[in-house]
C-alpha cells in the first residue's frame, strides 16, 4: 500500500516488483509449433539461403499484408539498405528526428544526406515540415509509422510525386496497423517492417520490405544474395542480408500467434486508459479502433506543470520500483552523435523528447500489475511537490 514517502523505492522501501518490468516482453510462440517447424528443417538439413520456410512465410506475410511482393531480410537496417541501394539514391533524404536512430546512422555511412525534420500533432513527420526543408538534392523521404499508427501517407506521397521522388515507409513498428482501410505495407515505393524480437511480430531477428514494384522485389532478392541468381551466376553486387530458415520458423510461428497477442495488448491498454484517466499533466495515447492498431507500445506524455513532476523525475521514481520504463527517442536524431550539431533545432521535437514515456505495454505487465502502476503514478502526481523536495533533498 501507498500511504507514505517512505513507501516509496526511491526512499528506500522495497520496490513494487521483485525484478524488472520491462517496456516489452517478446512474444513466444507456441513451442509445439515452433518444434514442428524446426523437425522441419533438421530433416531437410536446409538452413539458410532463400529455403522454403523463408518463401513460405514470405507468401503468408503477401497474404496478410495484402501486398504483391514479400521479400524477408537479416533484419529491417539490413533491408533499408538495400533498398536505397536499389533506388540509387543521392543526396539528401528527408526523415524524423523522433524515430530510432538506425535510419539515420544508415543514411550517415551510406554518405547520404539526413535531413531531420519536424514532428506534428501526431508525434510524426509533418508533411509541411518537409516541404520547407526540401531542396534540389532531396532523393527521397523516409517516414516512419510511429508506434504502429500510421503517418500522413497522403500528404507525404503528394509531396514526393511532386517532385519526382520516392516516398520510404519505416513501418518497423507497424505490423498489422492500417490506413484509411488498408494494412500498412502496401504504401510508397516500399515499407520496412523489423521483425526483430522487441516487435509485435518477431522473428527473433529479421527485416521485411513489401512493394508493389517486382523489379524493385526481384532486385532485392538478388542483392540480399550476393547478388546469385544461379549457383555460378551473378547478376550485379550484393550483401548477405538473408533470413535463416531458424528465424522463418519462429516468423511462421509467431505469424499463427499475432492476433492473439494483439488482442491481448488492446485489453493492457484498456487496462491503462481505465486506470489512468482523468489523471492531470498525463496523456495516454490512444489509437482509433480503425486503426487496428497493434497496441504494442504504451506511450504516454508527461507535462511537467500539470502532473507535478517532469518526464524524467517520474522515470527515475519508477525505474526505482523495477519498472523500467523508456524515454524513446530521446534525445532525438538530430541530437545523437554524428548528427550532433549538423542539423538546426527542432523545438517540437525536443520538447516532445523531454515528454515522452513509454510503459510496460502487451506481455510485459498483467491486468493486475498495470493497476499497481497506475496506482504509482497517481501516488507520484498526488504526493509531487513533496516527492520533488524530498528527492532533492
Ligand atoms: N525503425 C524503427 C522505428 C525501429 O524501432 C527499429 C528498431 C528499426 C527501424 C531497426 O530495426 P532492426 O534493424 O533492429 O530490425 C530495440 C531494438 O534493438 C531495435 O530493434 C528497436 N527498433 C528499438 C526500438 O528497440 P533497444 O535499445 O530499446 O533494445 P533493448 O535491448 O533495450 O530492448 C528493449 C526492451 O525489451 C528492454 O526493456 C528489454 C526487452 N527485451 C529485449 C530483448 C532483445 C526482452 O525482454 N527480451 C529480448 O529478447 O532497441
């Protein structure tokens, strides 16, 4: 029970769990579908190299995502890579500063270009952002679908076809979301999906692009592959950027479990909203139905003058109690090595920086321990003038 300062870990009391809570709790698919797939694959001995559990879940992911062409890579930096490789773009390449650092860092050793731009109302890229920081240069804009809501699709496509430019989706966050009707996957030139383990549907590691364009497909498929199109033959430079057949099995097996999972993580951000509402200086965020959002990050913004206490005081007080929240993506692109100082401000960005915190989100909290930290946070904003002082103290 909360009754007192001193019930609190950050003042010495035993803290509210035994061990850390994380932000996620990756998916682990039913082991009897996964051994199965497995028996798979010892009785082939076929473990890599484009084998048929990777062709199989890239058709599957066709079939869900509703899109012509799935092409499953080592992980979603790996097939961006290819994909601006692909495209032959030069210059600059407009992207978010709030989003994760890897797209930038790529576009760095790529020796292209990054041009951070503005986040809007949404916490993604604005489309009128954007159109200020074009120039003759801009290749390409890469936006990211922010914690699996959809960015301003339209807006940015009409920006692109203007110009003549391609129009990149990060949908690393994204799987199963969808925009005005359709799943995501099937906008711009092509979407990137991470499967990597800390994603709504993982394949431990593991990249995917879809497209409508098969050139641009049939392009991938040989430069994942060191560019082979034969045992002898090869048809131009390429990477390993492939998926093993391991990391198709836990895919495929994951694929069977993502509804489930999805609904499940709905039900903990009910959970959230129910026990946090109406809480002062505090805002879930909470996508629409139609979104099918796949509720995999439980994202809530702090401000500092209604709730008490800043972002970060409450981080520090929750970490404490082994809830390990995160603060993604602070500082933001623009403010992260190498970047640092190649870029001008981004008021809005650094301000949503310094709000922004992620939960315990889907399989990383019970219905019962969501409550309990909706009860600590509203012990934080009731008791916060005291708290501050006394953690100053
Ligand atoms: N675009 C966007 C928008 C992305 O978010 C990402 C990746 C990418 C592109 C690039 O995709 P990939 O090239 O990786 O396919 C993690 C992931 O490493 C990274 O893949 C991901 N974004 C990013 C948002 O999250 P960290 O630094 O937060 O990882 P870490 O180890 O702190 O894990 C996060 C939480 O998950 C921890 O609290 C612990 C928990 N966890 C993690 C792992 C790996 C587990 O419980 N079990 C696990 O196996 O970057």
């Amino acid at each position: 029970p909360l009754c007192d300062l001193s019930d609190l870990a950050l003042f010495g009391a035993r803290p509210l769990f035994d061990a850390p809570r994380h932000v996620n709790r990756p998916q682990a698919p039913d082991r009897a579908v996964f051994d199965a797939l497995l028996d798979q694959v010892w009785d082939r001995r076929w473990f890599t190299n484009d084998g048929p559990l990777v062709q199989e879940l890239e058709r599957r992911l066709c079939d869900y995502l509703d899109v012509p062409h799935c092409v499953l890579t080592s992980n979603a930096t790996a097939a961006l890579d290819l994909v601006i490789h692909a495209l032959g773009l030069e210059g600059e390449v407009l992207l978010p500063s709030f989003t994760f650092i890897s797209t930038a860092h790529l576009l760095h050793l790529r020796k292209l270009t990054p041009v951070f731009c503005e986040v809007g109302a949404d916490m993604m890229l604005d489309p009128a952002d954007c159109a200020a920081r074009m120039t003759t240069r801009t290749a390409a804009i890469i936006a990211t679908h922010v914690w699996g809501s959809p960015c301003d699709i339209d807006a940015l496509q009409a920006l692109c076809d203007d110009r003549g430019i391609a129009l990149l989706l990060d949908a690393a966050h994204a799987f199963g979301g969808r925009y005005k009707g359709r799943r995501l996957g099937g906008f711009g030139r092509a979407e990137v999906f991470s499967l990597h383990a800390t994603k709504a549907f993982h394949a431990c590691e593991g990249g995917l692009v879809t497209t409508s364009d098969a050139d641009l497909a049939a392009r991938l498929r040989l430069t994942r592959n060191f560019g082979f199109s034969g045992p002898d033959r090869v048809e131009c430079a390429g990477v390993n950027a492939k998926m093993s057949e391991l990391h198709a099995a836990m895919g495929l097996a994951n694929l069977a479990g993502f509804e489930d999972s999805r609904a499940a993580a709905m039900r903990i951000h009910g959970a959230y909203a129910r026990g946090l509402e109406g809480l002062p200086g505090l805002r879930l965020k909470s996508p629409p139905p139609e979104e099918e959002n796949n509720h995999h990050y439980l994202v809530t913004e702090i401000d500092a003058a209604g709730f008490g206490m800043d972002r970060d005081a409450l981080l520090a007080l929750l970490t404490a109690e082994n809830v390990w929240a995160r603060r993604y993506f602070h500082p933001g692109g623009h403010r992260s090595p190498p970047h640092l100082g190649h870029s001008p401000a981004l008021p809005r960005t650094e301000a949503l920086c310094a709000r922004v915190l992620l939960l315990p989100a889907g399989a990383a909290a019970t219905s019962e321990e969501v409550a309990q930290i909706c009860r600590l946070i509203r012990f934080a904003a009731a008791r916060a003038p005291e708290i501050r002082a006394a953690a100053g103290a």
